[in-house]
C-alpha cells in the first residue's frame, strides 16, 4: 500500500500542496495506525499530517476525494426500446438525455447507416447481450461500470499518464481491458441479422458504447489533471482550455480562471485598436475627382479609403440553470475580461424569469458578480419561452444592426414551446444572433432539446463547451466587428 499513498502525495504535489519528505514519512506513519479501511478516518488523519494551510486543506480535501473515490459521472440515458434509467438519473429536463440514443429523427446504427421507419419500433423487448460488456451496459447501472472503469484504469496503469497526447492511447487501453473487441464484434453480427430486434439491440449497445466512450475519456483527463509531471504545467492548461468546463474540479478552478484571463489579454492586445485604416493603395476616386475639381482636372489632392467602425452592442443572454451554470459562469467572466475591446455588454441571466445582471459586474469584482449572478437566477427549471419574453419586453426597441446578441444554453426547455417566433423578432432586428450550446453537438436535437426549432433564427449556432471553442467563437465575433 505505500505505492498508493506515495502516488496520492505525487498528486497532491501536482495541485500545489507542498509536501515534504518528513511529511510523507509523517502520513506513511498514519496509514500504518488506522489503515485505509475506514474513508472518513484516514482523510482526518492524512489532513492532519500533510496541508499546512487553509488553502492546502480546501485541496487536499477536493483532492483526497477525487483520488479514493469515483467522482459521479453522467448518467447513461437510454433510448426509448430500452429499460428506464436506474434510480438516481437527473429527470429534470436538465442534461436529463445526455448520451440519448433514441427516439426523434435521424436515427441511425452504430456503422452510420439511417435505420428505415419501419424498422424501429418501441414495443416488446430487446434480445439479451451476449459479450460482458455488452450485458453491464445493458443493466445501466452506474456504479457498476464506474467500478469496471477503475478496474480497467488500474489494470492498465493509468496513473502512470503524463503526457495529454497520451490521452487516447489510455483510452483505448482502458475500453480494450473492459472488452471492447467482443462488443465490438457482437454489434456487427447483430447489425448483419435479419430480425428487427436484433439490429434495434445493435443500435442500442451502439449508443452506450459511445456513452462509455466519453466516460472512459473523461476518467483518462482526470487522471491527467491528478498524476501528471509538475513540470507538464504548460501541457495540463493546454488540457483544461480543451476539457469540457462542467466537468472540471473545484481543485482547478483557480487555473481556469487565470487560464480565461489570459485569454482575455490575448485577445484584447489582438484587437484593442479602433478600427481606422488608410489603405494605401486603394485611391478612393470619386473623393479625389471632387476635391481637385478647383485645379481644373489637375490632382493636388489624394483621398484614400479608409473604414471606420463603431464597436458593437453585445447583449449576453446566459442559461444559469443545473449544469449549465458553470458554462454560464465562465462565458460571462470571459466577456467582462474584453471590456477594452467589447466595453458595452449587456448581460442577462435566466433559468426561468430573465434579469439583467450588467449592475453586479460593475459594481462588483468578477469573481464576486458571477457568483452573485448565479445565487440570484440560478437553480429554477428551464423556460426559454419565458426569458425571451422578458428580453423582448426590456431590450427589443434597443436593438439594431450594431446588435449583437450571444444566447448560452443547451436549448432543453423541459418539452414545452421555446418560442422560436420571438427569437425571431431579435433576429429581424440584430445584426447577428450567436447561439453558444455547451453540449456535445451529437446530442443536439435528442430529448427535449429545441435546437431544431430555434437554430434557424440565428446567424450562427456553435457548440461551445471548452474554453478553446469559446475562446474561438469570441475571436471570431472580434474579427468581424473590430
């Protein structure tokens, strides 16, 4: 067990918490006394031994249960031939149908290829699985292939990860341990019958095998942020600008923060000038004909184009709902970190009712306004229908085409009308509307999702779930305006 001990204190060394070599022989000590039977017991006593102040405690805390225990992944949504979700799934409406696989249009098998109407159906039920992997996903219990996945992970090594491009290989490795090449090889035998519920049990173990997919990436890029080398700092911010912000731990927030603000700066030193350029070379000729029509024809005077544009209005509309909160939290910190740049945002905050949130950013600090933002809007159930009637009702007579109008959210409206016909209003009126969805694009337009309905009233629609594709987004909405 001294390996295991040695290998949590690497990664508490990798979040910053100094522990010395006295200090480790301190928690071996403590380890040899109470044992790592007891969870509770053996945290008490490791924090007595190893942070020294209360900022180390707040990591070592997040830390230790990152380490011992399995942090909750998404739930594995099933479609709807399938059996219910296990006890415990999110049926709020809320990132409910993350990994949907069923139902709506567009269905397809594992290989691609649209299933025909008449194929699928949602009476009577499936055939059994016969690969084991196949059979623990088709129990949809969480637990259960938790504790597979770190099984796997330990058969395979995961700890020794240390370099982010690294992350696929452990991966494969891992899905390759849990028995990927059987489930892979049952898929295209049952793809290949002739019998309709044979080819619907190949779509369905198509869809949880990408389910476990992302679990199993998910689990590799944390094990990345716990055990990777000190001296990979530059390859673990390159990791946190391309990992999904709702899935990143309280022990690498501070990082994130500092990781938008320098963002930020970046961009602001790219496009901080206003924009007025005198291009020499392209002679604005009607200009110059009319100011030396006085030297009779002869030309004294040369008039240059030249472009001047005014900085745009930027209404933001954020999503502040379940775990949408934490995308919201960081696209509003981004854009107020552009307020050399983008010095005239509007920002509105909804899960239900919709309120401007532009006073708590300027009377506040940004760490301060967002948390404020969150305490006040957050927590409700989802009402697009609502909130853009209230935008309507405070900001559409303000709107014109310097407008642009940036949307955060997933575009789950818990199955009721979203009101695509007012968004429309705003994009009769705005010179863009820019609809930011943090989830996977794949998993657009499944559930309760109305991104089908909402996306034609708007100019562009991108998914935005990392900082690199927000950083991508708003640099793009720079280069058109600056």
């Amino acid at each position: 067990m001294p390996r295991l001990l040695t290998t949590f204190i690497r990664a508490l060394r990798n979040a910053d918490v100094r522990v010395s070599t006295a200090e480790t022989l301190d928690a071996l000590h403590a380890v040899e006394l109470v044992g790592y039977q007891d969870r509770a017991l053996l945290k008490t006593s490791l924090g007595l031994v190893l942070p020294k102040t209360q900022a180390e405690k707040e990591i070592f805390d997040v830390t230790f249960d990152q380490f011992f225990a399995h942090r909750q992944t998404a739930p594995l949504a099933t479609s709807d031939e399938s059996q219910p979700a296990e006890e415990g799934t999110d049926q709020s409406g809320n990132g409910s149908q993350q990994g949907q696989g069923g139902g709506g249009n567009g269905d397809r098998t594992s290989d691609g290829t649209a299933t025909q109407p008449g194929e699928k159906t949602s009476v009577g039920e499936l055939p059994s699985a016969q690969s084991a992997l196949g059979q623990l996903l088709m129990r949809s219990n969480q637990m259960e292939i938790d504790l597979a996945i770190n099984a796997a992970g330990t058969r395979v090594n995961v700890h020794q990860i240390e370099f982010f491009t690294q992350k696929g290989i452990y991966t494969w490795r891992i899905l390759d341990a849990m028995g990927q090449q059987d489930l892979q090889q049952e898929i295209r035998d049952l793809e290949a019958a002739h019998e309709v519920p044979q080819r619907r049990l190949a779509q369905e173990l198509g869809h949880r095998r990408d389910w476990l997919r992302e679990q199993v990436r998910d689990y590799v890029e944390r094990q990345f942020l716990l055990h990777a080398d000190v001296t990979g700092k530059r390859l673990r911010g390159d990791l946190l600008r391309n990992v999904r912000l709702g899935r990143i731990d309280i022990a690498h927030q501070k990082a994130v923060r500092d990781l938008v603000r320098r963002m930020a700066r970046r961009l602001v030193s790219a496009y901080s000038r206003r924009r007025k350029v005198f291009n020499r070379g392209q002679l604005h000729v009607p200009r110059t004909l009319r100011r030396n029509m006085k030297y009779d024809d002869a030309i004294f005077d040369l008039h240059w184009k030249s472009q001047k544009v005014d900085r745009p209005k930027v209404f933001a509309l954020c999503d502040v709902s379940g775990s949408v909160a934490s995308y919201a939290a960081f696209m509003l910190m981004f854009l107020y970190s552009l307020d050399e740049v983008l010095p005239r945002v509007r920002s509105f905050a909804f899960s239900s009712e919709l309120g401007e949130v532009s006073d708590l950013f300027s009377a506040n600090e940004l760490d301060d306004a967002v948390a404020l933002t969150l305490r006040q809007y957050g927590g409700g159930s989802t009402d697009y229908a609502q909130a853009f009637s209230d935008f309507r009702r405070l900001c559409l007579d303000e709107l014109d085409k310097r407008s642009t109008v940036i949307i955060l959210g997933d575009g789950r409206n818990n199955n009721a009308d979203a009101r695509g016909d007012i968004l429309k209003e705003i994009y009769d009126r705005a010179r863009r509307v820019i609809w930011l969805n943090p989830e996977a694009r794949s998993l657009w337009n499944t559930g309760d999702s109305e991104m089908r309905h909402l996306a034609p009233y708007c100019h562009q629609v991108e998914e935005c779930g990392t900082l690199a594709q927000l950083e991508r987004v708003v640099s793009r909405l720079l280069r058109s305006v600056s």
